[in-house]
C-alpha cells in the first residue's frame, strides 16, 4: 500500500495504519461520507498494486472484500457513524479484525433505530474492538446476535451506550449449544438506569471455555450483570477483574452469572459486584460447582469508603 505522508495529518494517520497492518492478509479502512480528513484518508489508502479499493464506507463492504482465515484486518475510521438494521451488518467471513480508531464521542458509532435491528455473527475466530454501539430506540432486542460458527469470537473495548429512554434487551445473545466456545468479553462497558437492559450475555444452551475480564456493567434489571444462562452447563469458564451493579433483590440467584445447572466448572476470582439485595449475595449460585473466591460482594446498605466494604465471598 502506498502512504502519502506529506501534511501532518497525513503522517500521524500513516503511522496508526502502519501499526495495525497484520503480519499476513490485507488491510482495509471503512470512513463514511462525514469523516473528517476524508479526502486525506483516501489519498493515504489508494488502491494497491493489483488495483483493488480498500477504503470503503460501511463495515460490512469492508467484510465483503475480506478472505477467510487470512488475517484480514479493518480499520475503523475516527468519528465514523453507521445505522444498523437487522441485515446490513454480518460478521461471516471467519478469522476477520475489525478495529475502530479514535477515542470518546470520536469512536465509530453504531446506531439501532430499530427493536429488531442486529450485527450477525456468523463467522468464527473474528475480533471487534473499540467500537461504540448506541440504542436509538426502545428495547432493542440483541445487538449482537451469534447465529452460527461464532466460535473463539472476542469482543474488546466495546462500549453500550443506552439511556433511560432507549436501551438494549440483551447485548450479546450467544445462540445453539457450543457455537458460542472460547468467546472472550474485555473491558466492554454497560451503564443504564433502565430496568429493561439486561447483562451482557444471554443464553439458553451450553458453551464452553466463555471468558469475561476486566467489564464494567451496572444496571437496574434484577438479573445477573455478565452472563444469563438459564438451566446451561458453562465448562472453562473463567470470570476475572470485573465489576457489576445490579438492581437485583434476591443475589441468590447469582451477581455475575445466573444457571440453574449443576455440572459447570471454571472460576470465578477477584470481582467486585453490588446489589440492590441485603444479603445472600453470591457471584455464582454454589450449585454450579464453578471455583470462585475473593470475589467482593455489597449489599444494598453497604457503600464504599476509606475502609474497605462489602463481604468478601468464597463458594464454599
């Protein structure tokens, strides 16, 4: 690829691509019609050699050039915004990065305007990372739904931007048994007062080897912070440095992960969590047979100060 690096803007923008240029596959830049120094980002990202165009205006073009297992890495321009409905954006071609560049209100933003809008998910090995993702309307039911084969998917840096008005019904709903393994949540990050946005993750089948690090999730509904699972088994399952506030009042159920199953195993270790519950708060419920252990719980009278609060929680 060729960088024109004649104005500043020029240079600093050539040394981010430069960073982000994969060892193996090709590189890709998404920027729609409003992004700014778009002409420059244009000049920098010329077709290459074999002619073909790598500056794109939507995600899923972008996705649409990529090759499977390839290492194919796209870069999310500054400030770029996209409305999503309930076909426009498929993560399926497998092993695909898709990376947003900037920081605050200057993350790419995804809009749902519609309670049935969603990103598919359709395509294993894949990894989205600094993207902000906004409800636009009332109860959107999932924003990212995995269909199929999203196996070894990894969400990082993805914030959920939801209000008192407009709000997500799930983030992420993690479909049939298994298609789900090895997916990996880090430093997502979920704040709302409404009581109708759930936790991150929602299923109703079993899935191996889920990884949760360092998220920040505090909402109203009365249901666990991380990941609903119904009556599923969770095998591997490794749950760290994360903190949660709920609005439930019965933490029996569990504050991080609420199943019903019996057979689980994994840990839970050095998460911090409140609850609008007075007792019996648990991170996990002791049935799961799921190792969990310096975990901090507060209740709904405990508040923090210099001393340290909460109970700190071992599954016995």
């Amino acid at each position: 690829m060729n960088f024109n690096i004649n104005s500043g803007y020029g240079a600093a923008l050539a040394h981010a691509l430069h960073a982000q240029v994969p060892l193996s596959g090709k590189l890709f830049v998404v920027g729609d019609s409003g992004t700014k120094n778009l002409d420059v980002i244009k000049d920098i990202f010329v077709p290459d050699a074999e002619g073909e165009v790598r500056f794109f205006a939507t995600i899923e073009a972008a996705i649409g050039a990529c090759t499977a297992n390839a290492g194919d890495v796209i870069l999310v321009a500054p400030g770029h915004t996209e409305a999503v409905t309930n076909t426009s954006l498929n993560v399926d071609v497998a092993g695909v990065k898709i990376i947003g560049l900037g920081t605050g209100s200057l993350k790419p933003t995804l809009t749902f305007g519609a309670t049935d809008s969603t990103i598919n998910v359709t395509a294993a090995n894949c990894r989205l990372q600094n993207l902000r993702v906004q409800a636009g309307i009332d109860n959107v039911v999932t924003a990212f739904l995995h269909v199929t084969a999203a196996q070894n998917t990894e969400y990082v840096d993805i914030e959920f931007y939801a209000t008192s008005t407009f709000n997500f019904i799930n983030c992420y709903t993690l479909g049939a048994a298994n298609i789900s393994d090895g997916c990996r949540w880090e430093r997502n990050y979920l704040r709302t007062a409404d009581v109708g946005q759930l936790g991150l993750c929602v299923t109703a089948a079993a899935h191996n080897d889920l990884k949760f690090y360092d998220n920040y999730v505090v909402h109203a509904a009365t249901t666990a912070g991380l990941l609903t699972g119904g009556a599923a088994e969770f095998l591997g399952l490794d749950v760290r440095g994360n903190f949660v506030q709920t609005g439930q009042i019965d933490g029996s159920v569990g504050v991080l992960v609420i199943t019903t199953g019996t057979a689980s195993s994994g840990r839970i270790t050095d998460n911090d969590m409140k609850t609008a519950d007075i007792a019996a708060n648990v991170a996990i419920p002791i049935a799961s047979k799921v190792y969990a252990a310096r975990n901090y719980i507060a209740g709904a009278n405990e508040v923090g100060t210099v001393v340290g609060v909460g109970t700190l929680f071992d599954n016995a």
